[in-house]
C-alpha cells in the first residue's frame, strides 16, 4: 500500500484516474439507481431457474417463483415503442402492410420527410454562407504578389505558435496518458466493471445464464419474446444515457470495422486462391509479359507465398511424423538439434542426415534410452505400420529432424538474383516455436522489427559443371529453398545467342555450367517425405529470350491483362468521389496561390491541411484493400499445348510493403551515369526543325555509318 501511494505521489495521472473511478461511482446514485436493483433480480432469476433445473433434471418437486418469465419491475421504458407482450407484437406485424399502404401513414411519411428537410435546410442556411465565405475568400482574396520564400503570414505565425504551445503539446500529453493507461490496466478494469454495472450489462449476463437453465429444462419457445423484451428494458438505459450523435458515431465505428473485416476477408480468400494457383504449377515456372505488365511484381508474389507455404507444409508433416510416434520425446530432439544448429555442427539437410545416422548407430550398438533421446523404447516400441508398410522410428526421427530445420531456419528460404523483403516473424517461449506470417493486418511501422531479406543468389551454387569463380565455397550449398531469377533470358541466353559458345571451353559458360541439368536433378536435394522443398521462378519479356532445352522443363505463365486497382472494402464510393471532387478543387486554387505568393497564409496552411488529411486517408484504405487481378495463360514450356487461362491476384498490402524494387539494376545505370561529365543539359540540341548533316553526324548511328560510307565510294 506504502508503496502504492508513493507511485501516486510521484505521478499525478494515478489521482486522474481515481478522480474517474470515483467520478463513475458517484454517477450510480444520480443516473442509474436502479441497477443494484435489477442485479439482485437477475440473481434471484438464476437461484429459481438453478432450483428449476435440478427439480426437472432429478424430478425432486422443487418450488420457487419462475420470474424469468416476468417482466423486470424496475421502471425501464421500452424503446422504439415495442409492445411488451408477444399477441400485440404479432397482431400489429400482421396489420403491418395494410397500415404501410394507407393514406394516413402517406401523410405522415411525407410530414417527417418535410420535417427532416426543413431541419437540413436550416442548418444548410447556416453551413452553406460560412464555407461560400470560406471559398470566396480563399478565391478573391487577393494580396500583392510576393517572392517572399519560406515566410509565413502574421496570421500563420500566430497559429504555428498556438500549435507549438497549446496543440502539441496536448496530443502529447493524450498519447503519453493512454500509455498509461496501458501500463495500469487496473484502472481502466475498474472503471469498466463499474460502468458495466451501471448499464446493466451484468445484469444481462446472469439473465442469460437463468434463462438458460430454464430453457434447456422446459424447451418453452413461447418464452423467447418476454426475454427479448426484457433485454431491450436492460439495455433501455444505456440507449437513453448516451446522445444521438455519440450512437452516429458508434455506429460509423462498427460499419467501418464491419467492413474492414469484409475486406480482410476477401484479401485472404484471394491469397488462399493464389496458393491454390501456385500449388497447380511445377517446379520451374517462368513469368512473361511485356514491360509494365507485373511479371517481376507477380514473380515476386508468388515467392513470397511459396516460402509461407514451404514453412506451413513443414509444420504438417512435423505434426504427421509425431503422430506416428506419439509417445517420443520430440521436444528432446529438438532441443539437440537447436543446440547443434546454434554451434553450427548441423547446418543442412546433408550433415543433419549423417548425424541421425550416427546416432542411429549408437543406439543399435548399446540400446539405451540416452541414446534415442530418453524414449521409452521397450515400452512403445520402435516401428509404425501404416498399412502399407513397417517404418523404423530412426526413419521417422531423419524426417522429422530435416523438417524441423526446414520449418526453424529463421532466415529466409527464398535466394534471388534481386532483393526481396519478407517480414514473416517467428514468435517462441522456449519450447515449439509458431510463425506468424501475417500478411495484412501488421501495422507498416513494425516492418523494419521483423524485415528479413532473401539470400543472395550466387550462380554456381545452381551448376553442376563448370564454375565461375574456381573452388567457390558456395558452389555446392543449395539444397532446398525458393529460387527467384530475374530476366532469365539475359543471364541463360537462347540457342541462337548460345551459338558461338564452345561446350568443352576452359572458361564457365552457359553450355559447359550444366545449369540445365541442375534444374532437372533439383527435387532430389530438396525431398523430404517424397515432398520437394524447392520452387524456382524466373521471368522474362519473351519465353524465347531463354534456351529451348531449359524452358522445356518449366511452364510459361503469360500475363495477358491487368486491371485497374479494385478495392477490397465495400462502401467506400462516397467516401472517395467527395474527397476527389477536394483535392481536384484544392489543386488549381493552391497552385495558383503558390504562382503568385513565396510565402504560406493561415487559410491556405488549413485547407492543404484538412486536403492532405483525407488524401493520405484515401492512400492508406486502397494501399490497405487495393488489389489488382491479372488474367494469365498457362501452357508447357515446349508451347505447343493447350493454353490454359486463370487468375492471379496482387494485394497491394501484400506486394508493394517494400518488399522489392522494380528497378532492381538500377545501381548498375547509376555507377555508369556517375562515369560521366555532362547532363541532358550539355547535350547539344537541334538548331532547326530540319536536322543538318552534322547534326545526324552526331548521333553515332549505325545507319548514318552506312550512309556515309556509301557516300564515301561514290567519291
């Protein structure tokens, strides 16, 4: 307690939050002094209905008075003029429609229609003269122009410094307070019960657990009106303690959050469609279409997804392998392996292979539990039958142990000749540790917590020939894992850029590197439980950019078309035509300003402000909900089959989180760039409209070459 009121005295919001609780409870007495009231009747509703219960279930003649069928006697009013009773409810439902079409209720219809406009057009009278104001101002105000740069006017000044002093610091102050909050979750917990009780919320809890018990041992559906009705006279006080345009925005608040659930939704439906897409295609997939269209962008994606899929198919066949074997001690073996990944003695499918082996050994050598990772060999048993045929358990442990590194790895699996950003996050207490591989609901500012890249892609390690860089240490490395290959054609060549090339040169070239051959042998590295852990994509503009015995062995997935950006969100039209017809408004008046003045005024500070607010607002929904659909067309890489037509989605929140740049060699044609001297600027420019001879000779063409050398033998 001492030390209670010490953190008090050193910080001032423990008293704000007191002054609350008290404040909340002193409200009771004022504005709810019936809820100890109707509390107790809701306890007294469950004793019977418990007593009922019994008396029913063991038919011990218990008596008591069933008030869950009765009306609560608190004096709560009924909203929305419902009946209490369920004959009036049902008499007046029955006249519904003969009362809707009569004249009387027309008239009344239109009288609260005029009214409604009536009260529209009052207050329009008072909105529509301030923002005309506003406008005209912002329009006809004219001052002197000025080239004062970087100078705000006297009005700004003063509003900056009222922001500096008074603004900022208050949003401060609030954030730093939920934080608070935050910390002393206690309060806020009190504060909730209190209020829960005040509104009556408990009160409907327990009447719902009564009713309940007396549902389920009378089966009296008739019932279920008097219990609706009761409900509305619970809640009939919070509906009346809180003003109408406070449930406005309640319920702005839920239809948002109800339809940023619907787009999540169908975000997640679409991804769930591109595995399903992903999981139809080979091993070698090749990306094409012409420039713009998103091959890289889709080659991308589907990387991405395929790393979430290699690491959840892991994770399954862990869970079938120990099943198998339920009673052995898999976290044993995995606390091995971890400690022998962390010192690096168990670095890859290979030496994780050799270790089961000698182990395995071991233990057929001296038959102790130690040796099998303190299973209870004798008692379990050491083989699994799975009606086809008997398993050893070391079979089951190799498996499991392979997976478990495959699913552990807390780098990437993907290696790409580009940089790919992931940000899947492996969350563990110590024991088994789970994967959050969200893609659409992280908050972008936690990216950098978890960003992860891909591997660098270094050639040799996909040839089974010759080697660029002689005794490359990574030559032999890859064995499993997601392969992204940009512009495959300009690294592989086609036959007929190949032609030249010498198959028995000294030099590593694309016929003597055995690429190919790699890319046929490569499921057998990567197969764990007749399963590969190995995808490679590439892209190009054209399927005949790469060679013909390569592109044999892949499909080409042709990108036909690609939509606009759609939005996932439903109802967000209103919301976008007003904020378009804004800005388009904003644009012309704000340029015209910065034409004429170098410096910043009060209105114009405010209303590129409030534009700015709702322009990155739009920006976030669709960078959010956005997505494209692309139309494709598959077919076998020899292109002479049947083409195949589908979808592919890119999610906007998915694709474009930093996770790649499209213009990947861009620091190549930078470091060139840098090279030289002049600028477009320096360039010299044609004098007329009519290009002189030197002038062409300035091209360094190869087709003004060939002119002139005509030229030249005519001499």
């Amino acid at each position: 307690m001492k030390n209670y009121f010490k953190r008090v005295k050193k910080d001032y919001r423990h008293i704000i939050m007191l002054f609350l609780i008290v404040l909340s409870l002193a409200l009771i007495p004022l504005c709810f002094k019936y809820a100890h009231l109707r509390l107790l009747e809701s306890l007294k509703d469950l004793w019977n209905c418990f007593l009922f219960y019994i008396s029913e279930l063991f038919d011990l003649g218990l008596s008591g008075d069933l008030s869950i069928i009765k009306l609560t006697k608190q004096p709560f009013t009924l909203p929305f003029n419902i009946p209490s009773d369920w004959d009036t409810f049902a008499s007046l439902m029955g006249n519904y429609w003969k009362v809707f079409f009569s004249w009387n209720i027309l008239k009344n219809y239109i009288g609260v229609i005029g009214n409604f406009v009536f009260y529209i057009t009052k207050g329009l009278l008072i909105v529509v003269p301030i923002i005309t104001t506003f406008l005209l101002i912002l329009k006809f105000k004219k001052s002197k122009p000025n080239n004062n740069y970087g100078q705000d006017t006297k009005p700004l000044q003063k509003f900056k410094s009222f922001e500096k002093k008074v603004y900022v610091p208050t949003k401060k102050w609030i954030m730093n307070f939920i934080v608070f909050v935050k910390e002393n979750k206690y309060y806020l917990t009190i504060i909730i019960w209190i209020w829960c009780f005040s509104f009556n919320f408990i009160s409907i809890v327990i009447e719902l657990l009564a009713f309940y018990l007396y549902f389920i041992a009378s089966l009296k559906t008739f019932t279920l009106y008097i219990q609706f009705v009761k409900l509305l006279m619970d809640l009939s006080v919070v509906i009346n303690f809180i003003p109408v345009f406070i449930w406005f925005l309640i319920g702005l608040f839920i239809f948002d959050k109800i339809r940023k659930n619907i787009a999540y939704q169908r975000l997640s439906h679409m991804e769930l469609m591109n595995r399903g897409f992903i999981n139809e295609r080979p091993i070698v997939s090749m990306i094409c279409g012409t420039m713009g269209k998103g091959k890289t962008t889709m080659a991308t994606d589907i990387v991405l997804s395929q790393e979430i899929m290699f690491r959840n198919k892991a994770f399954e066949m862990i869970l079938e392998c120990d099943l198998k074997f339920p009673n052995f001690p898999w976290i044993n073996l995995e606390l091995t392996l971890k400690r022998l990944f962390n010192n690096h003695s168990l670095y890859n499918l290979a030496t994780i292979k050799r270790y089961i082996k000698v182990r395995s050994n071991f233990f057929f050598s001296h038959q102790e539990e130690k040796y099998i990772f303190n299973y209870d060999f004798k008692r379990y048993g050491l083989s699994y039958t799975d009606g086809l045929k008997v398993v050893d358990i070391w079979e089951v442990i190799e498996e499991y142990s392979q997976l478990y590194f495959v699913y552990i790895i807390q780098s990437s699996l993907i290696l790409s000749n580009y940089s790919i950003r992931t940000d899947n996050s492996i969350l563990s207490l110590g024991n088994f540790p789970l994967w959050d591989t969200e893609l659409f609901r992280k908050n972008p500012k936690f990216n950098n917590a978890c960003c992860k890249h891909a591997h660098i892609l270094d050639f040799d390690a996909l040839r089974l020939g010759r080697s660029l860089i002689a005794e490359n240490e990574r030559a032999n490395f890859f064995e499993f894992g997601v392969i992204s290959i940009t512009e495959i054609g300009k690294e592989r060549g086609n036959n007929l850029e190949n032609q030249t090339i010498k198959k028995n040169s000294d030099e590593c070239n694309q016929k003597n590197d055995l690429f190919n051959s790699w890319l046929k042998m490569v499921r057998h590295s990567a197969t764990i439980g007749n399963y590969p852990f190995v995808k490679v994509i590439t892209d190009e503009q054209r399927p005949e950019s790469w060679g013909a015995d390569a592109r044999d062995l892949c499909e080409i997935v042709r990108i036909n078309d690609k939509s606009d950006m759609k939005l996932a969100m439903p109802f967000f039209i209103i919301e976008e035509m007003l904020i378009s017809f804004l800005q388009s408004r904003f644009q012309s008046r704000y340029y015209n300003f910065r034409y004429e003045h170098g410096d910043m005024s009060l209105l114009v500070y405010l209303y590129k402000g409030i534009i700015s607010y709702l322009s990155n607002y739009s920006k976030k929904i669709y960078n959010r909900f956005g997505y494209y659909k692309l139309q494709v067309g598959i077919e076998s890489g020899t292109q002479d089959g049947e083409i195949k037509k589908s979808n592919y989605y890119l999610m906007a929140k998915k694709i474009y989180s930093k996770r790649f740049s499209t213009d990947c060699f861009s620091d190549f044609f930078n470091e060139k760039a840098l090279r030289s001297a002049v600028g477009i600027n320096d360039i010299p420019v044609f004098k007329t409209e009519k290009a002189s001879f030197e002038e062409l000779m300035e091209e360094n063409s190869f087709f003004m070459n060939d002119l002139t050398k005509i030229l030249k033998k005519e001499k």
